[in-house]
C-alpha cells in the first residue's frame, strides 16, 4: 500500500514528530510512504539516518506538481494542514478510476469526550480538487473507543535493555548518581521557582535542558548552584530523545509527541500544553488529568506550571514522585492492553 503524508511544520518538534513516526511506522509494515513536509531541515537532526521505505518530499509547488502523477493509495492530511492542490487532484482522478482510495485527517491528540463521538466519522467534500470525495476523521487518544497511540512493537523490549549510565556516558553527561529531571518545554511561568526550589532542595538533582525554547527559557550559564546541576544538551534524534525519557526520574514534557513517549517511558511527569488564544487548552489539559487519574498534587502541579493557578509548586519529593509514578505506570498499562495507532489505522482503511 502507498501512503502520503501531509505536514505543515506549526511547532517544528511537535508535527513532524508525530508525522515522522507515523511514517515509520507504516514503511515498517512493509508499506511505501511519501512525507510531504513543509520544512524537511527539522528531519535532518530528528531522523539523520532516515527510514527504509520512507519518502521525504519538501513541500513547494514545484514538487507537488512533479510528484502529482503518482497518486497515493491513502491519503493523510495531518492536522487540517489541507494537501497539496495538484496530488490532491490526481489522487481523486485515481479514486474515480479505481473505485477507491482513502483520505484520512489525522486530528490531534486529545481527551476530551468529543473524540470518543467524533473519530471515524465521514465528512464529503463539496468543492476544491478533492470534490466527491469523503475524508474521514481518524482521532488518536487514550480510550479503546479512539485510534489509539503511536507505539512500536519492540519499544517494551527496548526498554528493558535500555542501560542508564551507558548512555549518560556516551552522552558526555557526568551523572553521579543524582536525581535526572529532563526539560523540554516552552516558557512555564513558574520555570523560576522550579530552578530555586531545585537549588534549595535536600537531594541533588540534574536537569537535562532540552535544544531550542527550552534553552532559551532557561539559557545556558552557571552549571551548579546549590543542590542543581544543568545540562543543556544538543538537539536529539527521536530515538535519543525516548532514551532521554527513560533515563529521567522525571520528566517536564511539551506538546504532543513528547506527551506520549512519557506516558511510555512510566517515569513521574508533568505536561505543558500548547497555549491556545481561548484558553480551551485548560480544558484539555483538564480532561487528560482526569483520565490519568492524577492526584491533587500532580493536577496543582500541572495547573501552576502551565500558568492556570498563582499557587506555589508542590515539592517534588520522594513520596510525591513515587505516587505521580505509580499513576503513569498505572495510565501505561492501561493504554499497552489497547491497539497501537498505526495498527488500528490500517485496519480503519481495510473496512
């Protein structure tokens, strides 16, 4: 099967994360897989090695036109990012032919109810070069009555061979044995009372400050103060990015992608999520703590840090971590009995 891959880099970790793994995903089922991405340079340091059966098209017009006459089987548009005019024509034109071909919107993440309502459902199209044709919304999510998550078949094995300090060493990172808090984030307005409470805490702790918004947020300087130690590390390919994870004792995540790899590495986190000018992202945030299951000092935790609440942060110590922890854990296994995304979405195009 063929697929095409619609991106428009918004957030340029967040979409062509979860464009690239969906990509991979897919060619390692054996499927040949076209991503069209707007700005294919963020791929350069997120997949330097790339992926067999894995197609990166940059998405200018003279590309498209070029790449029109070879239409799709499956065509994604990721986020309402809305295709490339001439594939999308010659991708109708093939429909029409054939009889076939799906044209799937992948939504964003989400929990809140709606998605469980709205994932499947068709919407036709009246105009434009897709007109005749029916798209229909694929939502991922935590529910069994969603498209799941993305997930590879051999991330639990992978996990269990992962060695900690093998990778801080090859890292450059002189991890003593403190506590490893990794960050990648945008601009939390509570970032300055994280670092103080940090410095001033009784257990040593190392934070791993992520490439990019993160670093500005908290740009580099002195390496020690107090009990905190900082690290800013260089962008990270995907797979270190997960290594990252799972080498934390926890982690402060952003966005999307990062959200999910957390929820896989079952360490302690804290989400901050993509601000929206209507302040639905409260909401949103909202209803992923409550199918989390989250504690009250992990909601307070979640609220002061995404700027709802002028309340102090809860302390970060052990017992906190350990309940936050036994949550997530709890969260995972829940989502590892259920289909993974890319697995569902295949047989959502069979039917």
């Amino acid at each position: 099967m063929r697929w095409d891959i619609f991106c428009k880099v918004i957030d340029n970790y967040g979409d062509a994360g979860v464009c690239w793994r969906l990509a991979c995903g897919l060619a390692a089922q054996g499927d040949g897989v076209r991503l069209w991405i707007d700005d294919p340079s963020v791929l350069a340091w997120m997949a330097p090695e790339g992926q067999p059966g894995v197609a990166v098209v940059p998405w200018r017009d003279d590309t498209a036109e070029a790449a029109a006459a070879s239409a799709p089987d499956v065509l994604v548009e990721a986020f309402g990012c809305d295709p490339a005019p001439d594939v999308l024509a010659r991708f109708a034109e093939r429909a029409a032919e054939a009889g076939g071909g799906a044209w799937i919107n992948l939504e964003y993440l989400s929990a809140d109810p709606h998605v469980e309502r709205l994932h499947g459902l068709p919407s036709p199209v009246f105009r434009g070069p897709g007109a005749g044709l029916v798209k229909r919304f694929f939502y991922p999510g935590f529910t069994a009555a969603t498209g799941g998550l993305l997930r590879e078949p051999d991330l639990p094995l992978r996990q269990q061979r992962f060695d900690r300090a093998a990778w801080l060493a090859g890292r450059g990172i002189g991890w003593q044995g403190e506590r490893l808090v990794s960050l990648f984030c945008y601009e939390p307005p509570a970032l300055a009372s994280l670092r103080a409470a940090l410095e001033r805490g009784p257990s040593p702790t190392r934070v791993l400050v992520t490439h990019g918004r993160s670093s500005r947020a908290l740009p580099p300087g002195a390496s020690r103060r107090g009990a905190l130690a900082l690290d800013w590390l260089p962008p990270l390919p995907q797979t270190d990015f997960d290594h990252l994870l799972w080498a934390c004792d926890l982690n402060f995540v952003r966005g999307e992608d990062s959200l999910v790899r957390a929820l896989w590495a079952g360490a302690p986190f804290v989400w901050q999520i993509y601000p929206q000018d209507d302040e639905a992202h409260r909401a949103k945030l909202d209803a992923f703590l409550d199918w989390l299951g989250a504690p009250a000092s992990l909601r307070l935790f979640h609220h002061v840090w995404n700027g709802f609440s002028p309340a102090s942060l809860p302390a970060l110590d052990d017992a906190t971590l350990g309940e936050w922890r036994a949550t997530v854990q709890a969260a995972q296994a829940r989502l590892l009995a259920q289909d993974d995304l890319v697995s569902q979405l295949r047989r959502f195009i069979a039917r």
